[in-house]
C-alpha cells in the first residue's frame, strides 16, 4: 500500500548533523543492556523520591522505546492525530517523530536532526516538529519504523513529512482521509479505512495481530476516567499543577491512548493533584492570573514559563491539547468507535467547533486570558488568529497571539516574547481594575 514517489535515501556520510554524539545514541540506543541500565536509574529515581506521576510516564515511554529501538514489537510510526489504540490494539507500539520532536529539543538535540532535514532540501518554513522529526529519522535517532499511518487531519505537514519517513525506510505507509463534514456516510467511509488500514498492517507488518484490540480499548476508557477525574481537579483556584509541566506531558495525551501505563500515569497525578489541593502547597501559590494556552509550546527553554510562574504568579491553568474531546471507546465496534474519535477531534472541520471548545476551557477552568503559541510554520492554528481575537475579544477574554518556533531555538525569539507576555500580564491586571469598579 505504499504509493510511488521520490527517494529521499541517500548514503550516511551525505546528511548533515551526523555529530560524535549522535552516533554514539544511535548505537546506544540499540543495546538491550542500554534499557536494562535505564530500568535501574529509573527504580533509583524512583527510590530518590521522585513523583509517582513522573516515574509512571517516564516508565511508559521507556516501555515503547524498548520494545520499538530493540524491535521487541513493530514500531509503526503514526501522526499526532491517529487514535493509537489501533497500534496497541495490533500488538505493536506507537511512535510519533512530531511528538519526539519535543523531546530531542528539551535535551539539546533538535539541531542537529534539523541540519539533517535541510540537507535533504526540506525548506525552513515548514514546521520544525515535522523537520527535525524526519532529521532524527535519517540519523536514525529514531527507530526503525515498520509501518507508517497517519490522518489527513489537522496539518498538511505531518502526513507528508511521514510519507518521506515511510519512503526513506521503504515501508509500508497508510493513510486515514478524514471527510471535513460529520454525518452517518462520513463515519461509515472512515471505519471502513480504518479497517483495512488495521487488516493491511496485519498482513504486511510480521507478528501484529488484532487479537489486541479488546485490552487495549479498555486500557484507553480507564484512563479516560481517571484522566476526568484530573480535569475536574485542575478547575481548582489555585491550580495545583504547573501548566509548564502540563504541557511537558501533551505528548502522552497524543501517544499513548490504548498502553497499559497511561491509566496508571493519570491515576497517579490525579492522585497528585489532591494531594496539592488538600496541603495547599500549590506550585503557583500566589495566583494573580489563570491562561489558557493554545498550541504548544518552545521545548528548549522554560524562560516564558518561569517568567508567568515564578516572577508574576501567571498560571496556565488549562491547554487546547488536553481537552478531552471523544466518547468511551465500545470494543464491539472498534473501527465505528475509533473513526468517531477522529472526526470528534475540534481542530478538524468549521473553526466554530474549535471556538466552542476554547469557551468551554475558559468557563470551566475561570480563565482570565488566552496566549496561542503561533508555532513557525503551523499554518493550521495560525491561521485563525485574527478570529479568535475578535471572538474572545467580543466575549471580554484578552488574547495573545505570540509568536515563536517549539523545537528550532534559531526562531525563538525570546526576549521578544518575554516582553509581550509582561504587556499582556499588565492588560489582564488593568482589566482586573477595571471590573473591580
């Protein structure tokens, strides 16, 4: 099912970014005493004192990466958007180059696996997620995948940069073609992708199965509900998580519906969280203001984030992509079940979806302010800046459209972002004044 194309494959002295240290991770990261050692660090860690939340999601990447760099299980590569429960549910484990993107820019690596992409003459104004997410691939900072899928939904940059992902590996590669409209015919069109989707990796990737399906539906609803259960407690005032940190974690929320930590990891923070609300030693103890943050966010520094905390008592209360947005799955119609998930998703379709979903997150978690991270190249959130400034703007909502770049510290500008955030901390403080009186 692979569709024809272009050969990105060139040989490994051609591609730039191929430093000392990035050999040395790849061959590390191939060692099985290599995952034996960082199971131990991460019981020391655990021992150390470290939360039971952070060791839980730290176990749960470990998992995946053991399994998919030591091809324990195939290692499909998926886009942000495609429910991983049908990669669990096949028996195989998920990885996301947009997600790891984060990842290898909160560790210093980011540059390097973009120097890699524009050696391949990837243009600079695409999306860095995606670019350095190709350049881990042909460093081979990745593993190996098996497989690709990816939606049509939200962005363009994804299913295409997978494409070469899947081209560069010669592997299989499918792709979910989400309709725009929700109606009874779109559903049926969609699950019936999603099932040969499932039928073709079964027969073309060895050792996946759809036996899995069951467990790893119920392993999603559980965490589900635990996962509510953490909402529900985020509503509190103060917050009781810091929103730097909740948005470290959106990259669980994207990849591991359907794994057996995700309930554990939601169990435990939600734990976490009452535990903060019940001792009152909240991580923003002093809260002046409560943002919602749109987007994501710059995985290289925690500068912004430590400038609302810390020195203006800010918190970000809530993020776009945490918002549960899909029903329980039902494991008697998994591909219906699945293809609703999808289409529920209110970044696809009319932005009023989107809209009535930022008027939730403002209502429910009493948000003061909206900051939208305008990612460099993500054409499909950007675009609708200037609406959802005359839309909050309408509803006395303060909005801040703040540009910058998540991955690429060549665009961060960050100065400059410190200073707008200060003038939007002080237009929520002369709003604050103003309905004072």
């Amino acid at each position: 099912m692979t569709p024809g194309g272009i050969k990105t494959r060139k040989s490994h002295g051609e591609i730039a970014g191929e430093t000392r240290r990035i050999r040395i991770i790849q061959a590390l990261s191939r060692k099985n005493w290599v995952h034996n050692v960082a199971e131990l660090v991460i019981n020391r860690m655990e021992r150390q004192g470290w939360k039971p939340y952070q060791i839980d999601a730290i176990r749960c990447f470990a998992d995946d990466f053991r399994h998919g760099y030591l091809k324990e299980k195939p290692c499909i590569f998926t886009s942000a958007f495609v429910p991983n429960e049908l990669i669990y549910g096949l028996g195989g484990v998920p990885f996301l180059p947009e997600a790891a993107s984060g990842f290898a820019a909160s560790f210093g690596f980011a540059l390097e696996s973009l120097t890699a992409c524009e050696s391949l003459w990837y243009s600079p104004d695409l999306c860095s997620f995606h670019r350095a997410g190709v350049g881990a691939s042909v460093l081979k900072l990745a593993p190996k995948p098996a497989a690709v899928v990816v939606s049509s939904q939200l962005c363009d940059g994804g299913k295409r940069s997978l494409f070469q992902i899947s081209q560069y590996h010669d592997c299989p590669f499918y792709i979910l073609d989400v309709p725009y409209t929700h109606s009874a015919l779109a559903l049926d069109r969609l699950a019936k992708q999603i099932e040969e989707a499932a039928i073709g990796l079964e027969r073309d990737v060895p050792d996946l199965s759809r036996g899995h399906i069951d467990k790893a539906f119920a392993n999603s609803n559980v965490a589900r509900n635990c996962y509510l259960d953490l909402c529900k407690l985020r509503t509190n005032t103060p917050s009781p998580w810091r929103g730097s940190e909740a948005l470290n974690y959106v990259v669980l929320f994207l990849w591991a519906w359907g794994s057996p930590w995700l309930a554990k990891f939601y169990q435990s923070l939600r734990d976490h969280a009452e535990d903060i609300i019940k001792s009152g030693d909240y991580p923003v103890p002093n809260e002046q203001f409560r943002l919602a943050w749109l987007n994501l966010r710059p995985y290289y520094s925690p500068k912004l984030f430590n400038y609302l905390e810390d020195t203006h008592q800010v918190s970000v209360a809530f993020e776009e992509f945490s918002y549960m947005y899909w029903d329980p799955l039902d494991a008697g119609d998994p591909y219906m079940s699945l293809a609703k998930k999808i289409m529920a998703n209110p970044g696809w379709g009319p932005i009023e979806r989107r809209l009535d979903v930022i008027d939730k997150i403002v209502r429910e978690f009493s948000i003061d302010g909206v900051v939208q991270f305008a990612q460099w190249g993500c054409r499909q959130y950007n675009g609708a800046a200037s609406i959802l400034s005359d839309y909050l703007r309408k509803k006395g909502v303060p909005f801040l459209n703040l540009d910058g770049d998540g991955v690429d510290v060549r665009n961060s500008g960050e100065a400059q972002s410190i200073t707008r955030l200060g003038a939007f901390q002080e237009l929520l403080e002369s709003q604050k004044i103003k309905n004072s009186r």
